[in-house]
C-alpha cells in the first residue's frame, strides 16, 4: 500500500477519517474480510469442531498485515520478495529535510505528496496545528488559504494537465516568486513529472542537496 494511501487523512486533530479518497486497498479489502467474518461465526456456531471457517479468517488478516507492506515485518522477516516493495514511504526524506533545512528557505510540496509530508510534520512535532479536514483538497485547486503556506512551507496545487511550462509557473507562484534557494518535495508521483519539474528548474537553478528513499525525492535548489 501506498504512502499517500495510508496518509490520506484527516487533520483535525481529533480523527483519522481512514477511508478518505486513496485508501483503496481498504476498500476493496473491507467486503472480503466480513465476509470471512460471517463465515468463522456461522460455522463455529453451526460446526464447532470444523475450523476451516477459523483458518481462513487468520489467513486473510495474516495476509492483510503481511502485505502492507509494513517495514517492521519486512526488515524482521528479510523478506526480499519484489510485490512486497515499498513503493512509497515519505518518512525519511521528511527526517532528512528536517535535519537539514532553514527556516528561512521555502520548501516547495508537489501536490501529489502534501498529505502524506503534512502527516509527518505532524507526527514529528513540526507542526501541530489543526487543519480543516479537505484541506489539501483547497491546496490542489490553488485556493488561497492558511492551510496551503505555513511555516515557509507550500502546498503546491493539482496540474497534472498542464504544459510544463505552466507547471513550473504554478510552482513559482505558489512560492512568491523565485527564491535564491527553496526545496522540493516529491512522492506519489505521476510518471515523468518529477524530471519535467527539475529539469525545467535547472535553467535557473543548480541542485545542492538531494536524497531519494522509498520512492520519495528531496531536492535543495540554489540560483546559478
């Protein structure tokens, strides 16, 4: 499962609202494990001495935790299998921007990983404040709000569709202008836009910093 789809969540400081748009493997999941539910209760009732129904409900939740993927199985296990790949894991570019950033230097989120970064912020204590629960829903149609910049940090906006000229003037924009050095944030990404992006920036700019984990990118950009 993905990052985004884990972290899809709501930020009101009271729920987790799982099962917001990107939990998808809850969704095709859910109908699969009450149904195996059903099965162990009517036939421990009916058939106490047959436990097929009782193996199959363990089957598919040692199944569902097994294959997240969850990193703490995977490095207790070892496990190398390929379908059990993180694809997606923000938590250490976060670390790694964290340790490394100034506050007074902007940081640029590509739309695709705004709320899993905002989770970790919140996780680590970065920023705490409640959030309104569709706010990176604004944030992606470009709504001015509180919610999108805060603590030097912007949420860029949905462009999916748009030339990459225009992708790169939605970034700027969103930043204020061309700052002399600002990061970029990538997870979750649609294929290619990450290379649009940086190699359009590489115009102006050169790349100070990098660091790529679990198919998460930072990048420190400074002027040429």
């Amino acid at each position: 499962m993905s990052e985004v789809q884990l972290c899809n969540l709501c930020d009101d400081g009271q729920r987790s609202c799982y099962g917001t748009p990107g939990f998808r493997y809850a969704l095709i999941l859910a109908p699969l494990f009450f149904l195996a539910v059903a099965a162990v209760i009517e036939q421990l009732l009916q058939w106490k001495k047959e436990l097929w129904a009782l193996a199959l409900l363990l089957t598919v939740i040692g199944l569902g935790i097994y294959s997240l993927p969850n990193r703490t199985i995977l490095r207790l296990t070892g496990s190398e299998l390929a379908w059990l790949d993180i694809q997606e894991d923000l938590r250490e570019v976060v670390q790694y921007w964290m340790e490394r950033h100034n506050g007074n230097e902007p940081t640029y989120v590509y739309y695709g990983a705004a709320p899993a970064f905002r989770y970790y912020l919140r996780l680590y204590g970065f920023d705490t404040d409640p959030l309104p629960p569709d706010w990176f829903f604004a944030c992606w149609r470009g709504e001015v709000k509180e919610a999108c910049s805060r603590n030097n940090v912007f949420y860029g906006e949905w462009f999916r569709s748009r030339s990459p000229e225009e992708k790169l003037l939605s970034m700027h924009r969103t930043l204020g202008g061309h700052p002399e050095r600002f990061w970029l944030i990538f997870s979750h990404i649609y294929p290619g836009e990450d290379d649009m992006i940086i190699q359009g920036s590489l115009e102006k700019y050169v790349i100070a910093l990098s660091y790529k984990q679990g198919g998460a990118s930072v990048y420190l950009f400074e002027r040429r």
